[in-house]
C-alpha cells in the first residue's frame, strides 16, 4: 500500500475510534482518549512499519525538529545548555575570533544590510530557510529594525539543514545582487522565511518573483562564481565563530546562539552600544 493510503487509512482508523470511544464513553473525556489510545497502539503494533515511513515524511517537511532533537539531547548531557531555547555550546574565545575575521563579518561587499546602513551597533545574524527557529526569530528581526533607528543588521546566508536550503540560499545570494538597498531582499526574506512550507529552488523563486525582482537576470546571476564565493564566505567565517546552527547572532564582540527573543537581542544590543 502507498505511504499516502496507508496514512489515510490510519486517520480513518482514528476517526472510527474517536466515534466509537465518544458513543460508548460520551460522559468521560479520560475514558475516550483512553479507548482511542489503545485502537491506534494496536494497529501501530500490528503495522510497525508505518511508523517509518510517517516519520521520515515528517522530517522531510520539518528539518528543524531533528535539530531540536539533537540540541535537547545535547541539553541532557550539559544542563547548563538549557539557558536558552536552543542554545548551543558557547566558545569562551569568540573576541579574538570576531576581531580577526571583522572586515569580512562586518563590511563584506557579499552580504545584505538592513536597517541604518550607518548605525552605531551592528547585528550580524546566520540563518537558515529551512530553519524553524530562524522563521519564529523572523518577527524579532522586523521588530528591530523598526524600533531601533540606529541599528544596522546584516544578514548571511548559511544553509546547513540540506539541499532545500542551498538551493533557497543560492536564489537569495542572486537577490541580493540586483538589490543593492536591500528593500526586495527584505520582502523575498520576508516572504520565503514567513512561510510554512519547506524552502527550495521552486519555493524560493516564487519569493523573488513576489519580491519584483529581474527574474532573467536573476537566471543569469545564480550561474556565476559570486553565488559560490559569498556561501563559501558565510560558512567559512561560520566556522571561525563556531555557529554550528541557527539562527546564530554576532552583537559587538559577542556571538549568541539561537532563537533568544527580541527583548533578549535588544539587551544584548545595548550592552555593545554601552
């Protein structure tokens, strides 16, 4: 039977049993969950194999979760890992890491700049399309930009969770090049990292479509060298901060891991402007 029958087929199973739980046990809602529970372990038990096959159909559509399980496995190991949402293992040395590699991180001609392109501060954020945690972190972004006038934010491109997520990096590298001002690479970011489906090739030039830009010229632009040498750049100074996920945050001499929230980037930023 074909994965989709066979999912089909369970959600039946599951509504047969949520109505025949509720006819029986209709005054007692612990009783129907226990009566659905028991249905669904059953046939599970008998049918092993399609647990497999959901799973993989999930992880597909949600790289993000195999992070996350990899970071909470992380977190059982060194509980002091838990002091943010998806935090990640911190290198105590990241001030003479920044300072080495500051031109590239701070002012490279292969990045996109937000925000006051002459503010005091600068956010540097690594993301991923892909990246759930990069999608919810989206808002804290936006919210800085608009309530920080001196801000200035630049965005790289790092795209670790699969071939999805290179193809939708590639595509914004070639927005990024035809949008010197960044404000189309803020809607095709907007709209692509906004969405809820995976990023890919098809996703992503739908954004920049949406975003106006010169979709011939953008053909043009993703077969040249650039779109390799500004991926090779992110991940390179990537690994010289040692962010190993996103999203990853530079603020000052500082690197944060992870989705911390805008109140927390906003105390960060003011730490580095004090």
């Amino acid at each position: 039977m074909a994965f989709a029958a066979r999912k089909a087929a369970i959600m039946t199973l599951v509504t047969f049993a949520i109505a025949t739980a509720v006819s029986i046990h209709s005054s007692s809602a612990q009783s129907v969950r226990g009566e659905i529970e028991t249905i669904v372990k059953e046939y599970l038990a008998q049918h092993p194999e399609e647990i497999g096959d959901m799973v993989k159909d999930y992880l597909a559509k949600h790289p993000e979760v195999l992070q996350q399980a990899i970071i909470d496995m992380m977190k059982k190991r060194d509980p002091a890992l838990a002091q943010a949402p998806n935090a990640r293992p911190v290198n105590s040395d990241r001030s003479a890491a920044i300072k080495s590699n500051s031109e590239l991180l701070f002012n490279s001609q292969r990045q996109v700049v937000l925000g006051n392109a002459e503010g005091d501060v600068t956010l540097v954020e690594f993301f991923d399309y892909n990246c759930g945690y990069c999608k919810r972190a989206l808002s804290d972004t936006v919210k800085l930009i608009a309530d920080d006038p001196n801000l200035r934010i630049v965005l790289k491109e790092f795209p670790i969770l699969g071939p999805g997520s290179l193809e939708a990096a590639r595509i914004g590298v070639a927005v990024r090049m035809q949008d010197a001002g960044g404000r189309k690479y803020l809607s095709f970011h907007e709209k692509l990292l906004g969405s809820r489906g995976p990023a890919n090739r098809e996703t992503a030039l739908e954004a920049a479509k949406d975003a106006g830009v010169d979709m011939a010229q953008l053909e043009t632009d993703m077969a040249s060298d650039e779109i390799s040498r500004t991926l090779d750049e992110d991940r390179q100074l990537g690994q010289s901060l040692g962010v190993n996920g996103t999203p990853g945050y530079v603020v000052g001499n500082v690197v944060v891991p992870g989705a911390i929230g805008a109140a927390a980037l906003m105390k960060a930023i003011q730490q580095a402007r004090n």
